[in-house]
C-alpha cells in the first residue's frame, strides 16, 4: 500500500520507513528476535521488571534487553513507571496500543503450536485460545488496563 502525493505521483513518508506496507511497519517495530518475546512475557507471565525479562529462558542479553524495552517505551508500547517498593528499579506495563498485540500473540501461539509439535505451551491454555480468543484477550486485556490505570500510567 502507497500513498503518492498529488503534486508528483512519488510515495510520500512523513518519518523514515522504508515501506507504507503496514506489515512492513509492524515488522520495523516488532519483527526482530525479542520484541514479541518481551510483550509475550508481560502479558501471560506477568513480567513486569528488567531482572524478570533478562531470567527467561530465551536468554536475551542485558543490552538488547535494555534497547528494546526503550524501543517499545519509545514506541508506544509500552510504559515505564517507578517500582512501587524500590525505588532503584522500575516497573514496564503494557499501554493499551501495546495491549492491542494479544490477538496478534494468541495467534502466533495458535500458529507456533500446530506447527512445532514439541512445544511447552499447557494444553488448558491453548485449548482456551482455540475456543475463546477473543474472551481470552478481553479478560487479559481488562486485567492489564486495571493494573495500568492504578500506575497512573
């Protein structure tokens, strides 16, 4: 998808992409090793802090971790706020454009699930994304925004 400027026919970019492809877009932002994997863990494994991410088993280096949860800070994804009892930590919390990737990751684990036999994902958990994903994401979706709002995020 292009959108050409009336005065010459040319694609027309107001920042630096290199596409107005929206899946090309998405993919700028979110298409590297981690940046899915970081939104993953914050909305089905309750992360919240640097030490969880930086413990999961995937095994993310502490600077790329530090550059993505900026990146997706930056983006909009996500927010960071002041830990509540530490004040030498922060707390990263899903925003709600970010909240709007848990269809999107309901589906890659539907997708991932089917197509690699081996996996770890519980069986309760992917049966419940089969049968109710959009009562899956609202329910993730509304428990998110409670936890936002009472950041004042």
């Amino acid at each position: 998808m292009q959108v050409k400027t009336e005065a010459h026919g040319v694609p027309s970019r107001k920042d630096n992409r290199r596409s107005d492809c929206p899946i090309a877009n998405a993919l700028d932002l979110l298409g590297d090793r981690w940046s899915l994997l970081i939104v993953r863990d914050l909305t089905f494994r309750g992360f919240r802090e640097f030490g969880q991410f930086l413990a999961a088993d995937e095994g993310i280096s502490t600077n790329i971790l530090a550059e993505r949860l900026e990146r997706l800070c930056c983006a909009g994804l996500l927010v960071r706020t002041n830990h509540p009892s530490d004040g030498k930590k922060y707390r990263y919390l899903l925003t709600e454009k970010g909240m709007d990737l848990i269809p999107v990751l309901i589906q890659l684990a539907l997708w991932g699930a089917k197509y690699t036999p081996d996996h770890a994902a519980p069986e309760a958990v992917l049966r419940q994304m089969r049968a109710e994903p959009e009562r899956l994401a609202a329910g993730l979706r509304a428990a998110l925004l409670v936890e936002l709002r009472q950041a004042g995020a």
